[in-house]
C-alpha cells in the first residue's frame, strides 16, 4: 500500500467533513449484547488490520506496509450468514521489545483473555519464524479456540506450502489473502463454526390480540437516542489517553510519552449513574507541516470525524504549556462542528501558583470566542479532579438536547426586540426551535437582519434558557 500522504489544506483542521464521512459507515460495539468475540493477534506487519477491515467490510483500521502502525485494540461489530460477532483488531504481538512494545503486547494479552475464538495470523509469504512460535506457544497455554490463518496466500503456490505451519501444534491453518478476499468466505464459515448455536425461538402465531399489543408498546421506551459521545481530543502528549483510561476504569488505550501514540479513535462505552456514555479517545492533532507519514495523516482523518460524530468535546491541554496556536485552530474546528466544548488543563499539580494564574488568563483571552466554556484543572495521571467531570458532562448533554416550546422562544425574541429593535425595519415575525443537537432555531423575517443582530438574538436565547456553552445554530428565512 502507498503511503503517500493525500493533498492536505493549509491546515489540516480545514478539512472538509464531506471527505472524512466517505471512510464507510462505523458499526460500534455493542457491550450489552452478549456477542461471540473474535480477536485477531500476530506478530508486527503480517496483516491483521487488513484483514480486520475485510471482515468488518470497510476501512476501519489504518492499515499501512510497515510495522507498528496498530497499537490500541479497535473492536466492532461484524456478521456473517445472519450471525453477529465482536471483531477486535490488536497490535503486534512484541514480548521483550521497548517500554511502547510491552504496553502494545500487555493490550494484546488483555483481548485474548476476553475472547471466544483468536485468529492468529502468520505470514504465508515467508517462513515461519521465532517470533510465531514464540506466540503459539503462548496462545495454546491461555486454553482458548485458535485458528491459524495464513495470510497473503494469494496463489495456490503458497496455499500448498502452508502445511509446515501444522508444526505450531494449534490445528489446521486456514490459507486467506485479506488484501485480495481470496477464501475470506470459508475464513468466515470456519469462525462462526467455533460458536455455540443459537437458539431458536418457536414462534407463537396468534399470541397477542391488537389491545394487548397496544398495552406493549406503551411500555417500550420508543425514544431510541443512543448514549451521549464524548471526543477527547487535543495536541499529541496533553494526556488524553491517560485521562480515556481514568474515565472508562481501565487500561484500555496505550499510554506512553512518545508523541503520536494513539492513531485509531477508539470507542468504550461506560455505565454510570447518568446512564450509558461513549467516551471517544482520538489522536493528536499536530500542524500540517509536522504530519510526516500517511498513518498519523489518517490518525487525524479519524479524529476530526470523531469529533463531528460526537454530542460533547473534552479539549484537553497541558496546563505546564498553557494555550497554544493549535489548541485555538482545535478549539474553532470542534465548534463549528456544533457540539460544546469543556476546556480541561491537564498536568495541573505541575504548575506553580504564578503560572496558574498566567495560564488562567490565557484561557480567557485565546479562548474567548468559545464563550462561558467550563474549564476544569485536573492530573488525569493521579485522577485528581476528575470525578468533577461528570456533573459537567450532564449539564452539556443537557442542554445539547434541550428544545424549547414554540411560545417560549417568541417570547424571548419578543422581548429581545422590543428591548433592542433592528436597524432598517427589520422585525422577526415568528420563530421555532427546529432541531435538537445541538439547539437549532428558525426566524422568519421580513428583511434581512444584519450579523450583529443575529449574534445579539443568539446570546439572549442562550441567557434566557440557561444553554451555558452549547452552541447554537440560527437560521434565518426571509418571508417571501
């Protein structure tokens, strides 16, 4: 695969979100549903991103021909002949490598704890090596189902010599190119043969007449949003993942002081007293002329669409820095995206007591246009302070869903011109809140108003019904 980076904008953070929504459809995981769970291990570079993205059917994980490019577990949800089956695609296997290669093994070690079935992939192109053995080894002791897939078989030549890897004593090797899809089909066949069959539920004709249906569906909760999402996002190394770590109770993203660690976003959804949320842990954001190979290029692809995937943004920046020209061009893309904002200054206890205050006032001044932001000082490394987020988060979440009846909101624009009319003889005869997520209301007017007006109805809105940081979006409509 090429790993030229694509023509990128003056900033990355320009690009179009058109472009960063054509990556396919994300199918998350759902961990309420008692799911057979499939993880894919090896070593570096033989090709389990890749065959991730064939069995989840788009481009998932950045997929690149050199090794160390996965480095998080990355789980979805996949299917194959009416079964469904979590999917987990984990980094290179690297017993006795660096400080970053024994995180990267410990995740893989975790995956294969929670699993069902584990497909280990060894590279068909070339011959069996310590390191395999050194896996399969392992991998037979942990006592779960292995199959042994031998990837980039993509001729018969290489199907017919797969047979030396029967010696790694974990069964019959399944020969596959996940690159090309060839036997991706008996691949499949041969997995979900591993897992226990279903169920089936006889069905009852006749069971229920239509009032006692009507009585059922009364009882359904037919509201049907999906749990809140929450992007943490900010430059590389403020400490998002260590923070995504704190917040789901878990080791879950690879922590290291090497910029750049996290490449995919990765999703954990999290049970707490509010309910179910979603916390989103992306990559770091650096300038266009620091993104040096394509993989951290697609890194920030999948941040940025995390970011408009997402109700609520947590901009994380290093307090001992304080705000920099990046963290304003963040700050901007993650509001015109729409969902609001809560600044976090992380590494707070480094920061002595004049530097506090310097890095207070920076807030203020650089981040101004984000409005009544709440800005929350923690150590995410301690975990300090961050149980105050929660409150905050239901506060967004709050207001991002908030609608307003029709009365109330003419109400407030009523008195707002009657306080302050608009130049020229323009008047807002009616208004509606038109959509939710976040709050977006419609005016009908009988002339243009000008910027200044609009921005001076918008805070009004916002004061009157108390939507602290939430963005709002105005439309206008000019009576025809």
């Amino acid at each position: 695969m090429s790993t030229d980076i694509p023509a990128l904008p003056e900033d990355p953070l320009d690009l179009d979100p058109d472009a960063i929504s054509d990556l396919g459809e994300i199918v998350p995981a759902d961990p309420s549903a008692d799911l057979p769970t499939v993880v894919i291990i090896g070593r570096p570079n033989v090709g389990k991103s890749t065959l991730f993205n064939r069995i989840v059917g788009s481009q998932q994980a950045i997929v690149e021909d050199r090794p160390g490019i996965t480095r998080d577990r990355k789980e979805l949800e996949a299917e194959w002949l009416d079964t469904p089956f979590l999917i987990v695609d984990t980094g290179g296997w690297m017993p006795g490598g660096d400080a970053l290669e024994e995180k990267v093994t410990r995740q893989v070690e975790e995956a294969v704890k929670e699993a069902d079935v584990v497909l280990f992939v060894i590279d068909a192109s070339v011959s069996l090596t310590d390191d395999d053995q050194l896996i399969a080894n392992w991998v037979r002791r942990t006592g779960t189902d292995v199959l042994v897939v031998a990837n980039k078989a993509d001729n018969q030549r290489r199907e017919n010599d797969i047979w030396e890897y029967m010696g790694l004593g974990l069964g019959d090797p399944m020969p596959t190119s996940a690159l090309h899809g060839r036997r991706a089909g008996d691949l499949l066949d041969k997995i979900i043969s591993f897992f226990p069959e279903r169920e089936e539920q006889p069905e009852e004709e006749d069971a229920y007449d239509e009032d006692q249906l009507a009585v059922i569906e009364s009882l359904i909760d037919l509201d049907g949003k999906p749990p809140p999402r929450v992007a943490i996002v900010g430059r590389p190394n403020v400490g998002k993942s260590t923070l995504f770590n704190h917040l789901v109770g878990t080791d879950r993203a690879v922590v290291h002081d090497l910029a750049g660690t996290t490449r995919d976003a990765i999703d954990t959804l999290v049970e707490t007293e509010d309910g179910p949320i979603v916390f989103v842990d992306t990559a770091g954001m650096r300038k266009r002329g620091k993104i040096d190979d394509s993989a951290e290029y697609y890194s920030l692809v999948r941040a940025l669409r995390a970011i408009d995937d997402s109700d609520i943004a947590l901009l994380v920046i290093d307090a001992t820095i304080g705000v920099t020209g990046q963290d304003q061009r963040l700050s901007e893309r993650v509001d015109a995206s729409g969902c609001p904002i809560i600044i976090v200054l992380n590494k707070w206890e480094l920061v002595g007591p004049e530097a506090r205050l310097e890095v207070q006032s920076e807030v203020k001044r650089k981040l101004a246009f984000l409005g009544d932001a709440p800005v929350l000082k923690i150590s995410a490394l301690s975990g300090k302070n961050v149980h105050k987020l929660h409150p905050l988060l239901q506060d967004s979440i709050r207001q991002y869903h908030k609608r307003v009846p029709t009365k109330s909101v003419n109400k407030i624009i009523g008195a707002a011109q009657q306080a302050q009319p608009a130049n020229g003889g323009a008047k807002v005869l009616y208004a509606v809140q038109g959509a939710t997520d976040p709050p977006t209301f419609t005016l009908f007017v009988n002339r243009e108003l000008d910027r200044t007006y609009l921005r001076y109805l918008e805070r009004r809105l916002r004061e009157d019904l108390d939507m602290g940081s939430t963005p709002i979006k105005m439309r206008v409509r000019k009576r025809s």
